[in-house]
C-alpha cells in the first residue's frame, strides 16, 4: 500500500521526501534539546525560525503537485474522456496534497507545542 501511495506521488516524491525527512529530523532534534533543557529560556524562538518556512513550503509543493495533476487530468481531450486518465491524475494531485498539509501541519503543532513548553 505504501509503495503505491510513493508512486501516485509522481515527480513530487523526491522534494517531498527531502522536506519529510528535513522536518522529522528538526522536530526529533528540538524535541531532544527541548528535553534536556536547551530551549529553555530561549527569546528568539529557533523553531519557529526553521519549521514555519518548512511548513509553508511543504504546502506550497503540495499545491503544485495538485495544479499539475488537475492541468494533466483535464487537458488534450482529442479523442474523448479518459476516465482512467483522469482518476490517475488526480490521484497524483490529492496525494501531493495530503502529504503537503501533514508535513505542513507536523511542523507547525510542533512549533507551538515548542512554544508553549518554553518557560
């Protein structure tokens, strides 16, 4: 089922990846430095500095995956309707999408939960 899901990905698999990978390790190395205390009375909120760009890019790539599915899903219709066509590419496009908005939203309760946890 996963090795489906990586391939309804498509092209977006790869910088999704990276950006799954750079997040999980960010959140596991503040939550690490948050349990032993090194994040403690920390102003400049180094986190937020890190996990919001991530977590707006990630969302940024899921939005494209989506554009370029629905353009591929809905463009050249010279010889009728391909439904099969059209389900695959779409498919693409709520994959990038879900996997955009789960990284998205990782990053940022992480970046709050860091937030609140501070003092």
């Amino acid at each position: 089922m996963l090795g489906s899901f990586i391939d309804s990905l498509g092209y977006f698999v790869y910088p999704q990846a990276a950006l799954s990978l750079i997040t999980v390790a960010l959140v596991l190395g503040y939550g690490v430095a948050w349990m032993r205390g090194e994040l403690r009375r920390r102003n400049d909120k180094p986190w937020c500095q890190t996990l919001e760009p991530l977590a707006a890019i990630a969302v940024s790539i899921g939005l494209l995956g989506s554009v370029y599915a629905f353009l591929a899903a809905f463009s050249g219709f010279q010889g009728g309707v391909d439904v099969e066509r059209i389900t695959t590419a779409l498919s693409l496009g709520y994959a990038t999408t879900l996997v955009g908005l789960s990284q998205s939203i990782m990053a940022s309760v992480c970046c709050y939960m860091l937030g609140l946890a501070k003092t």
